[in-house]
C-alpha cells in the first residue's frame, strides 16, 4: 500500500487542508475510554470545509476514468455520492448487513475489538469497472480491506482508496493489498486550553 498525504502530493500549504482538519471536532474517550473520536458532522455543517473536502477529491479523481464511486457506511455515504455525481460517476453504497433489499455478496472482516462485514447488491459494479473506494477515516485498514475485496470479486479495478483523515502509518497496511491510499489530513489531537 502506498499511502499518500494530500499535502504531500501536489497540495503542500493548501490552506484549504488546515481548514478541513480545524472543522473536526474530537470527542475524548468516545466510544469508549481511550479513543480521541474524529467527529466530521462538524465539518458537514462548515459549508466551505466540507465544499474543500469534495473539491479535493473531486480534482483527484475526475480524469481517472472512475466510473465507481463505492462508500462504506456509513460516513461514506456523506462523501461519495457528492464525489459521484461531480466525475459522473455512480455511486454505489457498503453496507452493514441486512441493510441492503435484493440479493447481495458480503466480505466479512476483523476490526481491532471484532468483527464486522460489508454488503454490496449483486450486479451494481460489473467486472471492468474503474472504482474508488471513499470513508471517513482509516485506523486499521479493515473495513477498506473488505470494501476492496467485494469489488474485486465482481471484477472491478480498484484504483485507489480514500479518506478524509489517515494515520501517518495505517496498522494494518498489508491488508490493502497494495492499492494507494489518499488521504487528507492526520487525525486531530484534543484541543489545548
């Protein structure tokens, strides 16, 4: 896997990724004691942070030939369809299970306190198609791990995957198998007094 940091891949001094990463807010000890939560619905509600965030993406991705835009429930689900609709691009959703009407193929995968699996309707990426996945964020690399192998089950390239805020060294970056990974901005520590 290749991690690559928007600002240092042709964004160095953007003002634009300092006023992503100012509008995430971080929870201390949410979910439980010990993790500083990123919270992007704080960027959602900054108009201008959350255009720079899908303008970003947007310019990345546009001459691509992406023609899948996969999100990963839910968080990207707030990203992708936006992304999609700018690259004219369709957007396809990973969801949890039993979230999904139809037929559907599933991946499970591990997290660092379980598991959890993804699912994706049978027939909405056919083999040959361009893909990009989009989440929020990326700790582990679990869950883009699945999103990758669903698509690539049905034939699909991934050409990269993306998130909003990254670790400077993913833990688990074997589990991409290779595929880069975009990334905005580094997770936030809680703000001094």
């Amino acid at each position: 896997m290749v991690e690559m940091f928007a600002a240092e891949n042709g964004l160095k001094g953007d003002p634009r990724l300092q006023a992503i990463s100012n509008a995430i807010r971080v929870v201390p000890h949410f979910p439980k004691q010990g993790i500083m939560f990123q919270d992007i619905t704080t960027l959602l509600l900054d108009h201008k942070a959350f255009k720079n965030t899908v303008d970003i993406f947007v310019d990345r991705y546009k001459d691509m030939d992406i023609s899948v835009v996969a999100g990963v429930e839910a968080r990207g689900f707030m990203f992708g369809p936006t992304i999609a609709l700018a690259i004219g691009a369709k957007f396809v959703p990973l969801r949890k299970p039993k979230k999904l009407p139809g037929e559907v193929i599933a991946e499970a995968y591990e997290l660092e306190y379980g598991s959890d699996c993804l699912e994706m309707h049978v027939g909405a990426v056919e083999a040959g198609e361009r893909a990009i996945v989009i989440d929020d964020l990326v700790a582990t690399g679990g869950t883009l791990s699945a999103a990758i192998s669903l698509l690539e089950r049905v034939g699909a390239e991934v050409v990269e995957c993306a998130c909003v805020i990254g670790l400077r060294e993913v833990k688990g970056q074997r589990r991409l198998n290779g595929k880069p990974l975009y990334i905005l901005v580094e997770p936030r520590e809680i703000d001094s007094c």
